[in-house]
C-alpha cells in the first residue's frame, strides 16, 4: 500500500498565482483545497514576489505538504514577462526548499497531456477532467483557472508517482513470461 501523501501544486503568476492540494490516502486522491492568490493589486514587483513567498510557506503550514508540483514556465515572446514568471517561479520553489520539501517541475503540455491526453487541452477541458475525476462539486471550482492549473500540476504529479505499473520493469519478453506465469497458456 501507498503511504499517505501530501502534493501541493502551484501554477506560479505574478498576476495570479493558481494552487491546489492534493492529499492521497492510500491510492485515492482527493482535493484538500483549491485557490489562487492575486496579485494585480499590488504596484511593486518586488512585493508580489513577497506575497508569493509568504502564500506557499503559509500552505506548507497549513497543509504540511510531501512535495510540490510546480508548472514551469513557457517560452513566450515578451522576454520581461518571461523574467518575472521565473522569479514567481524562483520564490515558490525557494519557499519550499526553506521547508525542505522535494521540488518536481513539470511543462505546461505534459501537465494537460496527463489530465487530458491532449497536450494543447484549454485550461477549461484541464478543468472539466479534473472536476470529474476528483469528484470536485460545482460550488467548490473557482472561476479562475489558475487555480485548477495549480491543482492540475499536484495532479500531474500524482499520475507520474502512482503508476502501478511503473514498479515492474522487464528486460525482455522471456523476461516478462518468467515474472508472470499465470498469464502465459501453452
């Protein structure tokens, strides 16, 4: 049996920044909680950074996460947009390594490509799928997406650590026939 576990996910933005917890017992998975931090309403940049930093400690707290998942940053044409999402990133991340909680860094398409099987998913479909397969009640989803694509990453990240069938690795057929008996006829 699995050991429970903790995954905070984050989809870090200076904007806003989108988290999610996922608490797994045993091998289910189920949604602790789910929000974003805005960030608009602050001028300094500097400061946002702050308040990143002080949101992720405060949810480590709270919630005494295992690891955190985080989204990493996309190649975009605005290399100053660029720059301050990798500080969101950089603060996040440090926030945790301060706790000295396991940093698992996954890009935007294998997140939607794990939830979704589509890589180029919109961030509604990433929604959808994760609203169906954790059972996530329609008053408890926010309107902000982010916040789904920080539990998207925990989610992720969930899918990458429980596969069962990552355990058992063969070298071979004659290998695999030797490990599994029963399921070969003659």
């Amino acid at each position: 049996m699995i050991k429970d576990r903790v995954i905070l996910g984050i989809d870090p933005g200076t904007i806003v920044m989108g988290y999610g917890v996922l608490c797994v017992v045993g091998n289910k998975p189920k949604v602790e909680t789910l929000g974003i931090l805005k960030l608009d309403k602050y001028e300094d940049h500097y400061l946002r950074l702050r308040k990143i930093f002080e949101r992720v400690t405060g949810l480590i707290d709270e919630y005494y996460p295992d690891e955190l998942a985080i989204e990493a940053p996309f190649f975009g044409k605005n290399v100053q947009s660029m720059l301050k999402l990798g500080r969101a990133q950089g603060v996040a991340i440090s926030a945790a390594l301060n706790r000295d909680i396991p940093i698992f860094e996954y890009a935007p398409l294998k997140i939607k490509m794990s939830i979704t099987g589509n890589g180029k998913a919109s961030k509604e479909q990433v929604a959808g799928m994760l609203q169906r397969f954790l059972h996530i009640p329609d008053d408890h989803m926010l309107p902000q997406m982010d916040a789904t694509d920080g539990l998207a990453a925990a989610v992720c990240h969930y899918f990458q650590t429980n596969n069962p069938m990552s355990e058992k690795k063969y070298t071979g057929w004659k290998d695999y026939i030797n490990k599994n008996p029963g399921k070969v006829k003659k």
